[in-house]
C-alpha cells in the first residue's frame, strides 16, 4: 500500500514539474511573439499544485518573470510552505520520534 502511495506521489511530482515547465517555456515564447500568455494566476496555481521548484528553476534559466517579485518571492514562500507541509504531515502520521530518528519516547 505505501509503495502505491509513494509511487503515486512520484508520478503526481514528475507530471506537476513537467507541466510547470511547460507552461514556462510557452509564456516565454509567447512573450517574444507579441501572443496570447499564460496568466499569472495559473502559473502561481501549477506552483502552488507541486510544481514550484521546477517552475523556479525554469523561470531562472531561461530569465523569464525574474523581475516580478510575485514569482521571485511568491514561489520560494510557496517551496517554504509545501516543506513545513510535508514535514507537519509526516510528524503528524509517523510522530515525532520516528520522524526526528529517535526510539520509542
């Protein structure tokens, strides 16, 4: 069961990235051309969907809304609350003592 849930969780990750990067390189693309663009709103969206990190790092290598503190900042604060939400889920399912290494408490 927990081999599903992980390989789930995987496949949901790699498929968030990649549409993250997507949707980055087309913005940009569509931003030379002069055509119509990804909203920010969904761009914040697939950020806040699990695809911060890879859409950070589109955005940095291809120089795209890194001038918008709405991206620069808004998608390391959503990275930043994904984490503490992992982390307070996992401490919530496996408990501290698990979680931090330690035996039974």
């Amino acid at each position: 069961m927990v081999d599903h849930v992980l390989a789930f969780g995987v496949l949901y990750l790699l498929g968030i990235s990649l549409w993250a990067v997507a949707l980055v390189l087309y913005d940009k693309r569509a931003s030379r051309r002069g055509s119509w663009r990804i909203k920010e709103r969904t761009l914040l969206l697939v950020a806040a969907l699990g695809g911060s990190v890879a859409m950070l790092m589109t955005m940095r290598l291809v120089h795209h809304k890194t001038r918008h503190a709405k991206f620069m900042i808004g998608i390391p604060v959503i990275i930043v609350l994904q984490i503490a939400a992992v982390g307070l889920f996992l401490w919530w399912r496996m408990g501290a003592s698990a979680l931090l290494g330690y035996g039974a408490l």
